[in-house]
C-alpha cells in the first residue's frame, strides 16, 4: 500500500518554494523535492511538523493509497 | 552528495599512502631494526593536509551539511540519514565479501614471512579502500534515488 501525499498541493496554496518550505521545517530542498515526487516517505515527525506548518491535519497531507492494493 | 565524494577520496588517498609507507617498512626492516621510509612523512603530510582541508571544508559548506567531526556520515537532515544508513549496509557487505575472498587467497598461497606481510597489509588496505568505495558509490546511487 502506497502513501499519497499532498505536499506540493500544500506548498503551491501557500505560495511558497520549495526551498522556503525546506527551510520553513528544517531539511533540504532535495528532500521536499523527493517528498513531493513521492520517492521519499517522510517520518512521522517531519509528516507532523509539514502538517503543523500548513495548520492541517496530517491525514489531510498524508494518506493511504487503498486502491494500490498490498 | 560533494562531501561524501570529498571525504571517501581523502580517505582512500590516507589508506594508500599507509599502505605504501607499511609495505616499506615491512621490505626494508631487518628483524632487529625498523626502518621509516620517506612514504610515512608523505602519509604524514597527507593527514595534516587533509585535516586541514576538512577543517576549511567543514566552515564553507555548512549549508551541505558537513561535519569535520562526522566526516562521511555527516548528514544534512533525514532524507540523508536513510541514504547513509542503506549506503553503510552496502559498504559492510561489500567489505565483508572481500574479506572473505582475502582469506581464501591467503590460505591457497604459499608464500615466505615478508611476502606474507606484504600480502596482507596489502589485502587489508583493498578491503577498507572497497568499503570507503562501496560508501561512497552507493551513497550517490541512493541520494540520486531517493
């Protein structure tokens, strides 16, 4: 089962680049870059923190893909 | 990704420059004397430049991350860190199977005491220069990946 996230969505609502947003939670703009992409998955505390940074719930970033199947 | 490339290149430079100045040693001692060769002044120098050049490196890219301290492991935030830790993996296995095809050539050969000791600093210096490799390659396969 994938995990489908909403960051770029997020990101682009804020208007904000990537590198604002890198800098906004404290990591690389390679890393919002592959988050965005979906090649990485994030950990519960940068998840918690992007979600916290857009005053969202973090099931409204981050959720399962269910139609993917396992 | 820079310093990663920057740090295994330093390291394996240091590694066979120690080599170089072991396996002196080693042909040119005699039992009762040790001789140091000029290659341990080289590898001397050699750690003085690359501290030095860690050091500079460490003050001018602190944006990438790098750490004098943490050297190859330095890591700029948790995407990197899953790329160090399947990057080590990698190296460990790496190193692991050389080690153990260096056993097998040391116990098929039949060589005398200094060819013996030549033989096994040389073996010993490839299996850290493959593990230094292997960090450094599967580091940029997964950064690039990831």
């Amino acid at each position: 089962m994938d995990i489908v996230n909403q960051a770029k969505k997020y990101r682009k609502l804020h208007r904000l680049t990537q590198e604002a947003l890198a800098q906004a939670v404290g990591v690389s703009r390679r890393t919002i870059i592959s988050l965005e992409k979906g090649k990485y998955t994030p950990s519960l505390l940068l998840a918690l923190q992007l979600a916290d940074f857009f005053q969202v719930n973090i099931s409204e970033i981050f959720y399962l893909d269910k139609q993917m199947g396992i | 990704m820079k310093k990663i490339i920057f740090e295994q290149i330093g390291n394996i430079g240091m590694v066979l420059l120690l080599m170089a100045a072991l396996v002196q040693t080693v042909t040119s001692s005699s039992r009762n004397t040790i001789l140091l060769g000029n290659w341990w002044f080289i590898f001397l120098g050699w750690i003085i430049l690359f501290g030095i050049l860690k050091y500079l490196y460490s003050k001018t890219a602190r944006k990438g991350g790098y750490s004098f301290m943490a050297g190859e492991f330095s890591i700029q935030d948790e995407r990197e860190r899953a790329v160090s830790n399947r990057a080590t993996v990698f190296a460990y296995k790496m190193t692991i199977i050389f080690l153990i095809c260096a056993i097998l050539i040391f116990a098929v050969l039949n060589l005398e005491v200094v060819q013996l000791k030549v033989l096994g600093i040389v073996l010993l210096s490839s299996g850290i220069i493959i593990g230094f490799l292997a960090y450094m390659l599967a580091w940029i396969f997964y950064d690039l990946r990831i």
